[in-house]
C-alpha cells in the first residue's frame, strides 16, 4: 500500500466510523440508471439553478435594492446626470463598473432562461412519455409547483432593475392583483406599501427573490430528486426491461462522468451565451417613471403567454354592488392561468380516473400508443403558443406591416378554433404512425428495390424486421374501453349513471387504437410470403 492510499484508507475510515457512510454509500453508488438522451432535460434544469444559485450570489455584492433617488455619474454617457433609483444605478455599476459584472449578469440572465425552457422541455417528456403515471403523481404536482415558482422567480428577478421595462412589468402586476374583486385595491396597497409604485416594493421582491424563493427551490428540488431516486427512473422498453427491474449503467462510475461532463457542458453554454449574447441591456431602456412606456416592451419569454392572453382580451366590466369587475384582466389574468396549472397539476389523476387504469407503471409509453393525451398535449401547447406569439403583437405587427387589429383578431379566433385542430390532426397522426407501425411488423421494411414479374407487374421488395425490433413494436399494452353499466341487474338506474356515462365517453375515446399485430397474424403472414 502506498503512503497515499495508507492516509487516504485513514480518513474514509475516520468518516465511516462517525458516519457509517460506507455502507449507504455502497448501496447507493451502485445504484442503477436507465439511458436515453431525453433523461438529461431534468439535468438541464438542476444545472442550470446551480449556476443561477452563483451567479446570482455574486450580483448580490453589488446590486442595492433601495428606491433612494441618486443622481447617476458613472461611465455610461448617455445616463450622466440624470435621476434614477439606487436600484437602477446599482445595475449600470454593475455592467460598466464592476469587474465581469456585465458577464455575471447576463449568464445570470442566460441562465434563467434556459431553466424555464429545462422546465418547460422536461415536463414535456415526462407528460408524452406517460411518466407521471402512478406511483409518480407526487413527483408531477412537485414539478408543476417548480414551474409555477420558476416564473414567479424570474418575473421578480427581471422586475429588480428597475427600468423602464421591468416598470412597466410590475405595473401589469398590480393591474392583475387589483383586477381581483372586493379584495384587490388592499392587496396592492399591501403589496407596494401604499400607492404604486411607492419605495416599498422592489426591497421587498429582493428579499423574496433571493431568500425566500431560493430556498423554496432548493426543498422542492430536493424532495423532487429524493423521489426520483426512491421511486426508480422510468425507462423505455426494451430487452431484459420489465416494470419490475431497471436496465442501465450504475451511478459510480459512469453516471458521475456522465452527469459531471454534462455540468460543464450546461455550464460551457451559458457562459457562451452570456459572453457573446447581450441580453436585457437595461441602460438602453432608461430607469422607470409611471408615466412612460417603451414601444415593444416584451417580458421574458415564460411571461409571454399570459402578457399575450392579457392583451388579446376584449374589453369586458361589470359594476356590481358598487364595486368594478374587470373581466378583460380577471379572466385572462388570472382565471385561465388558475384553469391552466391546476389542469395541469390534476392531469395523472384524471387519466387515471378517465381509463381506469389504476395501476403502477416503470415502463414508458412511445406517444403515438397513447393518442389521446399526446392529442391533449397537443392542444394545451397550440393554446399556450398562440398566446405567446400574442404577447409579441406590437413587434410581430411593426415586422410583418401588420395592424395591431389584425393580430388581436388573428389570435382571439386563433386560440379558440386552432387547439382543437390540433386535438384531431395529433389524433390522426398517432393512429396513422400505429397503422405504420402495424404494416412494419406484418409486412417488414420497404427495401425501394423493385422487381417485374414474369406478368409484368412491378412490386417492391419487403425485408422483415428484426425480431427484436418487431417485439418493441408490440409490446405495449392496448386498454380496452371502461364499459360502467349505467343499469343495474333489475334495469334500474344506478346512482351515479350519468357520471358513469360520462368515464365511458372518455375512456371509449382514449381507448382508440389501431389493433398492433399479433404473433399469429404476423406466422401466418409469413407463412404466405
Ligand atoms: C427546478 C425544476 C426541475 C428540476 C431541477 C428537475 C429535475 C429532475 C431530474 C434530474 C429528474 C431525473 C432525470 C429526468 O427524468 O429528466 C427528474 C425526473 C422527474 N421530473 Fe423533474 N425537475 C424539475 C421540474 C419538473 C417539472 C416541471 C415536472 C412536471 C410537472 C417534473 C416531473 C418529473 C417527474 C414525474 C420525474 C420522474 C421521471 C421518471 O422517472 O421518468 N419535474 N426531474
């Protein structure tokens, strides 16, 4: 034994005889992990927070999140002299004066953005793929409260400089939190320590931005990874692969090379992005002043759906009682969001109730197999993207010579007849890639050679598949449609009929498939070839 290993051997046994890590650790480095690519979009997201946790820990040295008004005199021309808020100065300083600031702040910048797209893209895969199924529903609300959290935080973060842009965004804020009936005025006196925009707010979202949030964040993606651990990852079918076991290579040493490479890869771009990409150039923007608004002020782009739903709203009020219901901000605002994340949240358990498919599932679903809820899915994104590129109308109008009529014209009618196109055509699309499927495995690949019979007809030359390729073609399960009986044995209605009608429709519809071939269509086939 060298001397190195001799000390090294000293001080795992030192921790081990303190901790008893060895053991737990044995058990768990060994730990198994399936691979596919799109098992690193969460990956992505834990990356990405972890740069944001730096980054952001380093602005905080210099950024002052006071409303005291300072007169500016820094390096940057155009600025000298005027008044603005320590907060705003504090982020010029930050960009012009500080070493690496600017760099600092648009990695930070980068960095939130490819979080939310992590987010959005990870939940994605998890939704197409069926993996929140039972016993990972915990896991999904967990996710949906990390996305919800996710856009509160970057709205808060990007609300900090105060300039003009970000003013302006926290102005709509308190449109919404006002637009609730009876009980908003107060809230936004609550919320802004008096008439907006007050001296209050921005030290108050820092605390929440920094602190509170952050910390929120760190608990949840805990949580959300010790589950992923204890419940086991999912994993595609394939050979050897069952519900019961896992396929993969083990934790120590391959996932920790993997997943450490893939750190500085995140990382790597990032900085990249942050180097080379400007990004919120809040000096170009001016700091806020309630009366002023740029033309093509834009949020962050996973504000963008909802600054689109806002603005696409016809200009609907009631007086009731006294008080004003502002329709044209409560509904989009916040009805429709309300509506959208706890569908989203509740989405495992209505599947579940729809199909009456109760049980665990470890095996992934191709999304072209469960038709239904890739058509869902489908739909709920064609809504959410017509929203966003509503939330662009000023520039996409300015861009295309368009009037900003026609694009809230375009996108009221848009958002209500395209999702459920979207619903029919992702529906078609997936039964015909399952009839696809179907002639692959009976009729084997189309090799595009040709042959002339002795009769002159021409026909293309198929090649069977691989058995292994025809198993994973078949190897999913096929649910029959829920059949409740709305009657009893005596032909009398049973409480709750109607309910009943309602499971079957849907379970009928989700249970829409073409029938995958058999091991005996697929002999007698070839039998016949
Ligand atoms: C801060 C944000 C998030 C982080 C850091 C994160 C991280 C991760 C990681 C590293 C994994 C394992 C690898 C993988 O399957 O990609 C995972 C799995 C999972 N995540 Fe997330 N996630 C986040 C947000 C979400 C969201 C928004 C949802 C859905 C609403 C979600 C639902 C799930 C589920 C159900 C699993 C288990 C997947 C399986 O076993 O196949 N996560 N997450």
């Amino acid at each position: 034994m060298t001397a190195r290993e001799r000390v090294a051997g000293n001080v795992a046994g030192y921790v081990d005889d303190r901790t008893g890590a060895a053991k737990w650790m044995k058990k768990n480095l060994t730990k198994v992990f399936p691979d596919h690519w799109s098992f690193l979009l969460g990956e992505i997201c834990l990356y990405s927070f972890v740069i944001l946790l730096l980054s952001g820990t380093f602005l905080t040295f210099w950024f002052d999140p006071s409303m005291k008004e300072v007169v500016y005199n820094g390096s940057y021309e155009p600025l000298q002299g005027i008044k603005m808020s320590a907060a705003y100065a504090s982020t010029l300083d930050i960009s012009f004066e500080v070493r690496g600031g600017l760099l600092m702040r648009q990695i930070h910048h980068w960095a939130a953005l490819i979080f939310m797209i992590g987010i959005v893209v990870h939940l994605m895969r998890v939704y197409f793929t069926g993996a929140f199924r039972k016993p990972r529903e915990f896991n999904w609300i967990i996710g949906v409260g990390l996305l919800t959290l996710g856009i509160v935080e970057g709205f808060l973060g990007y609300s900090l400089p105060d300039d003009l842009l970000s003013g302006t965004g926290i102005r709509i804020a308190e449109a919404i939190i006002q637009a609730l009936p009876v009980v908003g005025s107060y809230l936004a006196y609550f919320a802004f320590g008096g008439a907006f925009p007050g001296e209050a707010f921005i030290p108050r979202i820092y605390t929440v931005h920094i602190l509170l949030l952050p910390g929120i964040f760190l608990a949840l993606i805990t949580v959300h990874l010790m589950l992923v651990w204890y419940q086991k990852h999912t994993q595609f079918p394939g050979p050897g692969r069952t519900e019961q076991n896992v396929v993969g290579y083990p934790l120590m040493p391959v996932y920790m090379a993997k997943a450490g490479g893939f750190f500085f890869i995140v990382f790597g771009v990032t900085a990249f992005l942050g180097a080379v990409a400007s990004i919120n150039p809040v000096w170009l923007y001016g700091p806020y002043t309630p009366g002023q608004v740029s033309a093509g002020s834009q949020p962050d782009w996973y504000m963008g759906w909802l600054d689109g739903l806002v603005r696409m709203a016809p200009p609907l009020e009631s007086y009731i009682f006294g008080y004003t219901i502002s329709w044209n901000i409560l509904i989009p605002g916040l009805i429709l969001p309300g509506i959208m994340f706890t569908g989203l949240a509740l989405y495992p358990f209505i599947e579940s109730w729809a199909t009456g498919d109760r049980r665990e599932h470890h095996l992934l679903d191709r999304p072209r197999n469960a038709p239904n809820r890739t058509a869902i899915g489908a739909m709920a994104l064609t809504f959410t993207l017509v929203a966003l590129i509503n939330g662009g109308n000023d520039i996409i109008a300015t861009t295309f010579d368009l009037t900003i009529n026609q694009m809230m014209w375009f996108s009221r009618i848009a958002i209500i007849v395209l999702p459920p196109i979207a619903f029919v055509v992702t529906k078609r699309l997936c039964l015909s890639l399952q009839r696809a499927d179907r002639d692959l495995v009976l009729h084997g690949r189309e090799t595009g050679r040709l042959v002339r019979m002795p009769n002159g007809e021409f026909i293309e030359v198929h090649e069977p598949i691989s058995a292994e390729k025809a198993w994973l073609l078949t190897s999913h399960e096929q649910l029959a449609p829920l059949e409740l009986p709305e009657h009893d044995e005596a032909g009398v209605r049973r409480p709750g009929a109607l309910k009943n009608k309602l499971r079957n429709r849907i379970s009928r519809a989700a249970a829409v498939a073409v029938p995958k071939a058999t091991e005996t269509e697929r002999r007698e086939l070839e039998g016949h070839h």
